[in-house]
C-alpha cells in the first residue's frame, strides 16, 4: 500500500469550491480521461458514473473520447449503464486519452488558440452541466483553464508520479508502485546470480515518489532521484567497497529525471543536449570507471517503461478510485464545480483547483520517507 503524504494547509481551504443553483432533477455530464494512461482510470469512471445514476435522477452520461483532442473535434458518445460494468480491474481507460500541451492552448498573442476555443464551443453547444476531468499536472492546468471560462470542472487526480499538490495519493500511483517492486524483485535475483550491477531506470521525470517508494519495498541498494543531485562517484564508491566484501551484486533505482550534481548546474538547454536519460548516463558512466579500474564487473541496463502505467490495478488504487469517483459525483449533484476530489488524510475532500493547479508535489531531501531509507543503508548518492 503507498504510503500517505500530508498536503498540509488546505484542509482549511476546502470551503472555497464554488457552489451553484440548480434542480438537481436533470444533469447532463461529460467524462474525459486526458494525458497518460494508468491503472485507474477505469475504476474511477466505473465510480464517478454508478454514483452519478443513484445521486442524479434524470443524468445523462456522455464520454469524451481520446482527451481533450476528443472535445476538440466533438468525439463525443452518449453512455449506458452497462457500458461501466466490469472495468473496475481493467488497466488503460474505455475512452481512449491523449495528451494535448497546455501551452498549446494559447496563441503566441497570449489569447486563447483555436482548440481552446473549440472545446468551449462543444462543451457549451452540447448543453453540458458538468465536465468530469481525469488527468495529471498538465490536464490539470487545462481544467483549470476550462473553469476561469466557465466550464463547470470537476477534477480527478491521475497520476503514476503521484505529484499532484493538494492531494495525499494520486490514483494509479500504487499500482505503478507495485509494478516497479516487482521488476526490482526480479533483478535482484539475477543481479545476486551473477554479481552484476543492474541500473534499473524508473518512470519520474520530476519527482522522486515511485523510485523511492519501489526502492525501498525492493531493498535496493541505491536510489536516484530528481529532488536529490547525486555524485556518480558516491555510487561508484558503493559498488568497490561492496565488491571489497565479496558481495558484487548491487540494484540501483534511478527515476528517469535524475541528475548529477554536475547536471544540475546545466542551463535548460545544455540538459537537452545531453545524451541518454540519466539510466543510460549513469550505466555508461559506470561502465567505463569498472572498466579503467581493471574490473570485469558487468553493468546492466533495465528500463521497464510502459510495463510500469499498465495492467490490473491493486486492491488500494480500485479502492481510492471508487472513494474519488463518488466524490466528484457528489460534488456534481451538488453543482460544487471548480474543485479537486482529493484524499487528506483519511478523509477525500474538495480542494479548490485554483488553489493547487501549477503546483508541483515534491519529496523533501530530509522527509521521513528518506530519512527512513538511509537509516537501511540506502544510498542516495549526495
């Protein structure tokens, strides 16, 4: 199960979703799954539309397809009750995503572009009374974007990254946790067969989460993220000490967007010069010290990619997807629209978008989580 991270201060705020009038009697509500897939995107439409039928006495559910690019181009289909059945264990989304940049939502005079426009024309000539959004950071900005031109959001937050501000756990974050603990179990065997080092490079462009709350669950020697600027030498270090012990076998977990210290002090534009991610970077570079220091040693390279979004999610996202999904039918039924459903705690609340949207949900250097992995002798690099 991953673990809970308080978002503190915003508890106190969830009193500022806007509230409008309305019979209650007839709705008429869009679903859109945007951005990447993952595990729980059908358990939270399967939530959001089964409360919706027994909250809304006359609701009509419509599915937007493919993302944003779906209400670009009004791909849109009336949905039925059954079409909701059976897909709480089912990975990926029955409405198909896409990813659409929020910055291509503006035109270089700053005014809205053509596909903004757009959706906010489907969405208003098919008489829509709310929008049901499922999405991550950059659909998030979307939707809030949707809302300051009077779009009546309700937002979902989907993520493998788990770095959403204003929520404790994203959905298809444990799925993707239990899915990178499994590829590190299997290295691990292979890597102590044949005392390899075995760099094992995770999804985490920007944050830490999923590589440290893997790592950990698969005991991994080293653990790489982008909070934390790393020295390559502090690893290298590690491998010849263990190796002077004759134990050779060493699991590095590296999230994708790691960097050296060195890397860290690159201008944007020097880093997309770079070459590899930081999984290839590092192997190479480890690779090459083995290799000038008279060692045979082998280092592998493990990116398990897409393996890690897709699939069955676990009982815990199927269960934090049906308290989201009934939440943001609730917050429909009650025309509470401008709000997140969020998990706080113990509790899921209604968090104000415009109080959390652009804000990216980091791991502190010196949080328990951390603190906790170097008392067992994890590795960080710094």
């Amino acid at each position: 199960m991953a673990r809970r991270v308080r978002s503190g201060g915003l508890m106190a705020r969830t009193g500022l979703c806007g509230t409008e009038t309305g019979n209650g009697e007839s709705m008429k509500v869009g679903l859109l799954t945007s951005g990447g897939d993952c595990q729980g995107l059908n358990p939270t439409l399967r939530a959001v539309a089964k409360a919706l039928y027994n909250l809304v006495p006359d609701v009509s559910i419509y599915g937007v397809l493919d993302g944003y690019a779906g209400l670009i181009e009004d791909r849109i289909r009336r949905m039925q009750p059954a079409d909701f059945e059976d897909i709480i264990r089912l990975g990926g989304t029955i409405l198909g995503t896409s990813r659409q940049s929020f910055k291509s939502m503006f035109a270089d005079d700053g005014q809205l572009a053509p596909k903004a426009e757009q959706m906010l024309a489907n969405y208003r000539a098919r008489g829509f009374d709310a929008l049901v959004i499922l999405g991550g950071n950059g659909s998030q900005k979307t939707a809030n974007l949707l809302r300051e031109q009077g779009v009546r959001v309700v937002f979902l937050p989907k993520t493998i990254d788990n770095d959403i501000s204003g929520t404790d756990l994203t959905f298809g974050f444990d799925s993707a946790v239990a899915r990178a603990t499994d590829v590190l179990d299997a290295i691990q065997t292979t890597a102590r067969a044949h005392g390899r080092v075995f760099v094992v490079e995770l999804m985490g462009q920007k944050t830490g989460w999923l590589a440290v709350h893997a790592g950990i669950s698969a005991a991994a020697d080293v653990i790489l993220i982008p909070e934390i600027p790393y020295f390559p030498q502090r690893v290298y270090e590690l491998i010849t000490a263990r190796n002077a012990t004759g134990t050779s076998a060493v699991v590095i977990a590296v999230a994708e967007g790691a960097l050296s210290d060195d890397e860290r002090m690159l201008t944007k534009e020097q880093r997309v010069e770079l070459t590899g991610t930081a999984g290839v970077r590092l192997a190479d570079w480890l690779k090459q010290q083995l290799a000038s220091g008279g060692s045979s040693q082998e280092v592998k390279l493990v990116v398990p990619g897409y393996y890690q979004r897709g699939g069955t999610p676990t009982a815990t996202d199927r269960l934090l997807c049906s308290r989201l999904g009934v939440k943001a039918a609730e917050m429909v039924a009650k025309h509470q629209f401008g709000c997140m459903a969020a998990e706080i705690g113990t509790e899921i609340v209604a968090v104000p978008l415009a109080a959390v949207t652009g804000k990216l949900k980091l791991l502190d250097a010196n949080d328990s989580l951390i603190r906790a992995a170097r008392q067992l002798g994890i590795v960080f690099g710094d």
